[in-house]
C-alpha cells in the first residue's frame, strides 16, 4: 500500500515513529515534511496529503499535528477526502468500516499508547 504522510512541527517526533511502523508493515510511503521544527501551517501539509490521496497517487494518508483536530478539519475540505481523527483501534476500525476514512489523523499530544495497532488497523481494515 502507498501511505502519503505529513507533520506539522508538533507532530515532527511521532511522524518519525508512523514511519518506522508503515516500513515495518512493508508499506510504501512519501513524506510531505515537515522535516525539522521550525513553525509551519498546518494546512499547507494537510492539503498536499489530501490532494495526493484523493488524486489516486496514494492509497491512504496519516497526518500528524499536536491534537490531530486541525489537520482532520484542514484534510477534509479536499474533495474525496474522508480524515478522521484515530485515538484508539475503535475509531480506526469504524473510521474505515463505515466512513471509509482514507486519512488517519494524529495527535502528538495524545499520541495512542498502542501507536502501531491503531496505525496497522487502519491501514489494513478494508
């Protein structure tokens, strides 16, 4: 699967662990940065992301913020978009179930302690 995934400076640490567990999963993926901390608009990632997965070009999107709340808002004015903010494996698997979520969105703040199967679930619920 083709993951499109992108951070704002909060979520910079935590796209570093997303990374490790969609390689692991032996997923594809390409970063849309950010790539160090200096302050960015969190919209200006979630658009990219968005347009990059509701073009086809990749399959499903993470992204990353402090809350994951304003990157799901930004995600979700794309056209085709479906974001969805994943806390727990509960959400990841109704997000994909029943709103067909092509977007996961995480928070830094509150990261999930059980990060890499709420990320697997998601990518891996049909």
């Amino acid at each position: 699967m083709r993951i499109a995934i992108g951070c704002d400076h909060r979520g910079l640490n935590l796209k570093k662990e997303v990374i490790k567990i969609v390689t692991e999963a032996g997923h594809t993926y390409q970063d849309f940065g950010c790539f160090n901390t200096d302050s960015v608009d969190y919209p200006d990632v979630a658009q990219k992301v968005g347009k990059a997965v509701a073009k086809g070009e990749f399959d499903r999107g993470i992204l990353i913020c402090g809350t994951g709340i304003g990157m799901c808002i930004a995600a979700n004015k794309v056209n085709g978009i479906r974001a969805a903010q994943c806390y727990d494996n509960f959400c990841a698997t109704r997000a994909r179930l029943h709103n067909d979520a092509n977007i996961m969105c995480l928070g830094a703040e509150e990261a999930p302690k059980n990060l890499k199967e709420v990320v697997n679930t998601f990518l891996t619920t049909e």
